[in-house]
C-alpha cells in the first residue's frame, strides 16, 4: 500500500511538471500545434495512471476517498460528454459523449443521498488531475478531438471500473457498497463501447 502510494504521488509530480512544461511551450512555440499536443498526450498518459493506483489502492477501502473519486469521476464524465457534443468529428463520438452526460448525471444523482447518509464531504468541482484533461480535450485539435477524447475515456472508465469493484468488494459502508456493485454493469459497459468506438471507423458527424 505505501509503495503504491508513493508512487501516487510521483505520478502526481509528474503531472504537475508535465503542466509546467506546457505553459512554458505555450510562451515559446517551436511548434504549437505538434508540441503542445504531445505534451498534452502525456500529461492525459500521467493522470490516468495517477487514477489506477488511486483507485485500486485508497479508494478502494476508503469510504471518504471512494466519495471523492466517483463525485468527481461523475463531474468530469459529464464535462467532457457536453465537450464531446459540440467537438466531436463523429455521429458516434457525439452520441456517445450525450450518454455519457445522461448515465452519469443519473449515477450521480443516485449516489447523493447516500453520500450525505454516509457523513463523508462530497467535492463540489474537478481536481488538478481532471481539470488537466478537461483542458486538454478543449485545446484539442478538430482532427484530433475524436481520438483524445475516446483516449481518456478508456482511461476514465477503467480508473471506475476499477474503484467501484474494489468498494463493492472491501468497503465499510454498506449501501455505499451496494451502489458501487450496481454501478460495475454500467461502467463496464460504457467501457466496452469506448473500446468499440476505438477499434472501429466512425461516420462523420452531420454538420
């Protein structure tokens, strides 16, 4: 637990110089376009594997850490599928960010009462890590948008996935418990289609 805690916070590091690196390119351009959207790539690459360890260690025996994460999971779900909408190149991507902002809107709405029965705070906007990558999506490029976004999506609902079987299994709250074992069909689902998504060609959007 400690070394992957520790590892956490590397990572956190990491992203936080990675941010810093971005700044300074903005400021000196060599190349924007290109550079900044490989600085960007890593910093999503980063934050992604800050959340796999979050989730499979804190979060997953941690009923404040658990709130935390899937509040603010829901919040950066529901940005990025309104970004989503109006960036998209693909009928598919679009469709796909419009249900990710009504699925995850509804489990978020499920989850509130139980996080206020729970006494834990509950966050009540993004952190560092996910304001990152919501910026990021916006500063992507129009020919590149469909492939970031579904990028981090992959990564997202694995980070979930990953939260919400862990509390199902090991946490100490139970209704708490059972709201995250009602969620895995769902998040698993939303991943497979991400995977789909991926894996096959998309139509264009309708302009």
């Amino acid at each position: 637990m400690n070394r992957a805690i520790l590892f956490a916070a590397a990572a956190a590091t990491a992203l936080s110089l990675a941010a810093c690196q971005k700044k300074d390119e903005v400021a000196n351009p060599a190349d924007p376009g290109t550079s900044n959207a490989t600085v960007n790539a890593a910093q999503d690459a980063t934050a992604a594997g800050v959340g796999a360890v979050s989730a499979a260690t804190i979060g997953q025996v941690s009923t404040e850490a658990f709130v935390t994460n899937a509040a603010i999971g829901d919040m950066y779900e529901i940005q990025a599928g309104q970004i989503a909408q109006k960036k998209g190149q693909s009928a598919d991507v679009k469709a796909f960010g419009k249900m990710m902002v009504t699925e995850h809107t509804a489990m978020s709405n499920e989850m509130k009462p139980l996080v206020v029965a729970s006494g834990k705070p509950a966050p009540t906007g993004l952190d560092e890590r996910r304001k990152g990558m919501i910026d990021n999506l916006n500063a992507a490029a129009p020919a590149d948008f469909d492939k970031v976004y579904l990028s981090q999506q992959e990564a997202a609902h694995t980070e979930t996935l990953d939260l919400m079987r862990g509390y199902a299994d090991n946490g100490d709250d139970a209704a708490l418990k059972a709201a995250a074992g009602k969620a895995v069909p769902k998040v698993q689902a939303h991943l497979d289609k991400v995977k789909a998504l991926m894996a096959a060609p998309m139509a264009p959007a309708a302009k």
